[in-house]
C-alpha cells in the first residue's frame, strides 16, 4: 500500500503495529491508497492521541493513591481531553472492522553449540563464578596421542589366536590359487576351493620315515659319538689302535634310522 519511512521509528515494533491498525482504518472509510507522508502524519496523530490519554490516566491514578490504572480513570482523561467516550463501544461492535491475526513470537535463539572436547574444570574456590570458565581441557592439559599397548591375558591371547586364523586362511588361499583344487560345486569351479589331495601308493611311509629336524638331531648326535669314540681310543694307546683298525669303516652312511647299529652305552669307572 504504501512504501516504508524513512525515520528512525521504523525498526520499532510498537510503530509497526501502529502503522497497520492505521492503514486499516484508512481501508475500512473507502481509501485505496496513501502517501508515506500522510500515514506517517496520521501515525503520529494516533501515537500523540494515545500518549496523552495514557499521561492523564496515570496522573488520575496517582492523585486517588494508586499504581494501577482503573477504567473510571482512562474514562476522566478522555473527558479531560474533550472526546466523547461513549462511542467507543458502537465503534468497536461494528461490522465491517479489519481483524488482524497476532504476530507469531519468534523463538529465542540459543546461543550456537560449539564442539567441545573432554570435561570443563570448575574453578577453585578462590577464584570467582563471574570470571570467564576454563577452556577445553585439550588446549592447557597435556594429553597423550597414541594409544596405550594392550598387556592383559584375554586380550593378547585373542589377538594371537586372531592372527594364527588369518595367517592359516591367507597360506590356504596362496596354496588353493597356486596349485591344484578341487570345487564342491561342478557348475562354479571358482566358488568354494579346497586343496587337491594328492594320491601316495604307501601313505603309511610318511609317518614311518623321520622328518627334517629328526635327522638333523641324528647326525649331530652320530657325529658327537663319532668323537667321543675318536678320543676314548687315542687315550688307550697301541691297544685301543688295534681295535681301531679291526673295525671296518662304513663308506655309506645309512639314511634308514631301522637299519642303524644297535649302540651299547659305555659305562664310566670311577
């Protein structure tokens, strides 16, 4: 209807609310529209109007010995004021009056959250509540950035046992990509693979023939004899040479630990 004023007024809700009940009337008697101008002259009016009533009925209130203002006493400040206050209630019945909605309430905005770490410390007792509280503990507090190692029983044994599955499953796999598997499904030979058993006509043997490590401690064990027997001689003198020449030399050592000479345990004298 009409543009927005230019005075200092103009942010005031009051004022606002003023200018509207004031366009309305203007509306209700026929007008279509108004200058700036105008409105803000007859805003005035009814703002002067409404002080001056306001001013006497306080006045009014005070000279009968009280705070609040009663109706008797707005009725003798517009009697003072000269205007007819009977009018009021036909003007307020009428019927083509202008109904205006209340203003939503804005809601009252907080004051924004900022991310906050770790707990604030409250201030000693010789310090103050209105002084500002602590920061965050993490910016005056020293705090460690690495993780503590884990030494209790349970935790260690099932990261082991947790390791021990995952290196079993990767040397299954290795194993299954590398060589010959076989697929419990015919369709999908990728799907599910297992390891290839491979046929052995004397399974039986495997567990008969002495593995790696056996061996080993075999050889060693013969090679420490070997030297015993080589010292225990050379103390005897000429006779223990005798002996020594008696015995035939093995030209092949014998892999078979069942085909072996029996060894007799030497008893030491002492």
């Amino acid at each position: 209807m009409t543009a927005e004023p230019t005075s200092g007024h103009a942010s005031s809700p009051w004022r606002r609310a003023l200018k509207t009940s004031v366009a309305a009337l203007l509306v209700e008697i026929g007008y279509q529209a108004a200058e700036t101008l105008a409105l803000e002259t007859f805003i005035e009016m009814a703002e002067a109007y409404i002080y001056e009533a306001g001013r006497g009925s306080r006045a009014y209130a005070e000279l009968a010995g009280r705070t609040l203002v009663m109706p008797s006493d707005v009725v003798m400040a517009l009697v003072e004021m000269g205007l007819d206050f009977t009018a009021i209630p036909d003007h307020a019945r009428r019927e083509n009056k202008t109904v205006f909605l209340p203003p939503i309430q804005t809601p009252l905005t907080g004051p924004s959250k900022i991310l906050q770490v770790g707990e604030k410390r409250k201030h000693p007792a010789h310090i103050p509540d209105y002084l500002p509280p602590f920061p965050d503990p993490h910016t005056h507090i020293r705090t460690a950035c690495f993780k503590q190692p884990t030494n209790e029983y349970q935790l260690v044994r099932e990261k082991a046992a947790s390791q021990k599955r995952n290196v079993e499953v990767a040397l299954t796999r290795f194993i299954a990509k590398t060589g010959t598997t076989q697929s419990l499904f015919k369709d999908d030979k990728s799907a599910f693979p297992l390891i290839a058993c491979k046929p052995s006509p004397l399974p039986y043997m495997s567990a008969l023939l002495p593995s790696d490590c056996e061996a080993l401690s075999q050889d060693n064990s013969e090679a420490d004899t070997k030297s015993s027997h080589h010292q225990v001689t050379s103390d005897r003198g000429p006779l223990g040479d005798s002996l020594h020449e008696d015995t035939p030399a093995d030209s092949e050592p014998i892999d078979n630990p069942y085909l072996l000479p029996a060894k007799i345990v030497k008893k030491t004298w002492t």
